[in-house]
C-alpha cells in the first residue's frame, strides 16, 4: 500500500520518470484492511482492492525481493540476481506476521496477505470448527469476520491477554467486548498461552499452558508483525526498532528512503519516534515519501488515524493507546458511544472515538495541545 501512494507520489512530481516496483508479492499493490472487514461482509470484491498502481507508468517486478542493496553503484540485486539501477529508492518492505513460538506444524494461516485471505476463505467455505489465536486488531476482526460471513461457523478465541484488544483498551471496555463476542457466538478464551500445535489428520490440536487441548478444523493466528528491517540493516543503513528517518522520509542515506510499517520517524505532537503499523500512515507517508523522491521538500509529521470494526461496533482512534496511561473516559451510552482519552502528565496522547466519527481531526488538535487537561476540561469536548 506505501508503494501504491508512493508511486502517485512520484508521478504526481515527474510524470515522466522511469519507477520500478519489486515486490515478493504475486499480486500488484491492494488495500489490505478489506482482508479482514469488507471482503468478508460482501461489501467489496477482489477485484475493488485493487489500488490501480499499474496506471503510473510503473514496471512491476512480482514474485521477487531484492537481497541485497549496492549504496556505492546505487543498484539493488533481487534473488534470482537481477540487478536494478535508480536514482532515488524507496525501502517499503513492511512486516512479517510473528508465528507462534517453538511451533513447526504446517497449516496455521499467520494471517497478512491476499494469499492468505484466499486461502481462509475456501477453508471457511469447507470447515466448521476454527481456533482464532490472538485478541489484537487481527485476531478480534477475523473472528468476527468469519462469523459475520459463515454464522453457523463454531470460532474459538485464545489469547494471553485478559481481554479482546487489552493492549489498547481500558480493561472495563476489553471485559466488554469479551462478553459482546460470547453474545455473537464466539467462544472466548483470554489469558490462554498456546504451548502445542499438533496436526490430527485434517484436524489441529492445540495445547494450552493451563493444560486445556481445544481442536479446530482451521486455525489462524494475529500476533502481530516483525518488521523487515534486515535489508536495510545489512545495507549499513541507521536502524534502530525501525529504519530511521528523517522529516523528509530519507534514511541515513539521503539517496534511499524509507516509509510504512518499517520506518521509524519522530513525531512533534508526541514528541518521540514512532514507527506506525496501520493504513492511514501506510498511505500518507508513501505519498510524501514519493513526492520527495522525485525533488519535493515535504516534511513528514502525520499523526495517524487507525480504526476497525467488530461486528456492528466500530471505532476510530489517534495517537498513543496505552491502557497504563491515565484514562478518562467520556461516554454518551456506556460502551456504546463515547471518547476515551489516554493522558500523562496532563497531555494527552491518545484518542479512541468508539462509535463517535468525523473527530479524528480534533482529536489531534488535543494530542498537539500543552493542556493541561484532565477529566473536569475533557468531558463533553468532542
């Protein structure tokens, strides 16, 4: 998707400069967040996530990842020893989906592609019985995905987590959606550590630290991504939890720049570096990133929205969601509309909108502001 906007980008500058996309991906950039929301619910087709990069004068090189990055002759050498020249490059590599720890089994759909949503779905179309394994932003879409898609789907959730998303929501909230997804048919299992996968003929067993054994005709797993960074590490590039970047999205080699899920960048509302994992960023930075390649002087300093949706509640939220933070909570209906802020030392630095929309922008504006704030100044603001 950071290529997609990137390559705009580019041709919105200099249309007539030569871009060259490689990808280890089949398939010419698409949206991803459709994998686990509207492709399931009907709303979209394969066929309207297509992102169109193909129109931009672009040469697409799929099904291949470069391995290694010459900084002196300024070529980069894909695995099967094709070498590409360029003047400006663009590192957006992403993530690799982390796979269950000490696990071997074949068969676990670590869910992240298109390939993969391809695959899911035929299996949700043969099978009855699915293990979801992981409570985050994938594992809670999924299982909801699925269910919306196939109701008579029997779908178990088992996370280490106390509840569903309690890595960003305030444990009231989490417990919530814990007992909504039990209402919906979801069996729900938090503070469940998956010990053993074993395949059983065409059936998984899965093995539990507490000792329980659960078996599932299909299982998927959302924990979350590792990002490539080792390209631009063995490049000699500055790395750090993600390729840094500076205000202009290029990397400690001004020839080369880096954007999405693995480009560290500082942000001035929050004051830190960041490195974002959602589509919004995804979007925005390769756009600008685009831009500067082909000679602009645009500062990259996007404080990203991210959202989702879980069954017929959906929310959007900026900034930092840590559940540590001190939190004040604002609700219209409790648990069904209202603002929850995340603040510390009287800033605030997270926003979650939970079924209240078009404030993502003012959220903002309070993430970026002195404060100091508290619950007497933020009840009844957005």
């Amino acid at each position: 998707m950071t290529a997609s906007t990137a390559i705009e980008g580019i041709h919105n500058v200099d249309s007539e400069g030569t871009i060259g996309l490689i990808s280890s991906e089949s398939h010419p950039p698409y949206a991803r967040p459709p994998l686990s929301k509207s492709l399931w619910k009907g709303e979209d087709q394969l066929e309207d996530i297509d992102l169109g990069a193909t129109q931009n004068n672009v040469k697409l090189h799929l099904g291949r990842t470069v391995i290694k990055i010459d900084r002196t002759k300024k070529k980069v050498i894909d695995d099967l020893n094709n070498e590409y020249s360029y003047i400006k490059l663009l590192i957006a590599t992403g993530g690799t989906p982390r796979k269950l720890p000490n696990i071997k089994e074949e068969g676990i759909i670590y869910f992240r592609t298109l390939d993969d949503y391809k695959k899911l779905k035929d299996l949700v179309d043969k099978n009855k019985t699915f293990g979801v394994i992981g409570g985050g932003f994938i594992g809670s879409e999924i299982a909801a995905a699925i269910k919306i898609y196939k109701p008579e789907a029997e779908i178990t959730m088992l996370f280490p987590e106390s509840g569903i998303c309690a890595l960003i929501f305030p444990k009231n909230l989490s417990d919530h959606i814990n007992d909504y997804y039990s209402e919906k048919g979801i069996k729900v299992f938090p503070n469940e550590f998956v010990n053993d996968v074993k395949k059983q003929g065409k059936s998984f067993s899965v093995k539990t630290k507490s000792g329980k054994t659960y078996n599932f005709d299909t299982i998927v797993a959302g924990l979350g991504i590792q990002p490539n960074i080792d390209l631009a590490k063995n490049s000699n590039l500055k790395v750090e939890s993600g390729i840094v970047v500076n205000d202009l999205l290029q990397t400690s080699d001004t020839n080369i720049f880096a954007a999405g899920d693995v480009a560290l960048y500082h942000n001035l509302a929050l004051n830190s570096d960041i490195r974002v994992e959602h589509e919004d960023n995804a979007l925005t930075m390769g756009e600008i990133a685009g831009k500067n390649m082909a000679g602009e002087k645009i500062s990259y300093d996007h404080l990203s929205l991210f959202f989702s949706d879980l069954f017929e509640l959906g929310y959007e939220a900026v900034g930092d969601l840590n559940p540590k933070l001190e939190i004040v909570e604002d609700w219209k209906e409790q648990f069904e509309e209202g603002v929850i802020y995340y603040l510390k030392n009287g800033r605030v630095r997270g926003v979650l909108l939970w079924n209240v929309w078009e404030k993502v922008d003012d959220a903002r504006e309070l993430i970026a502001s002195a404060g100091p704030f508290s619950s007497d100044n933020l009840k009844g603001r957005l």
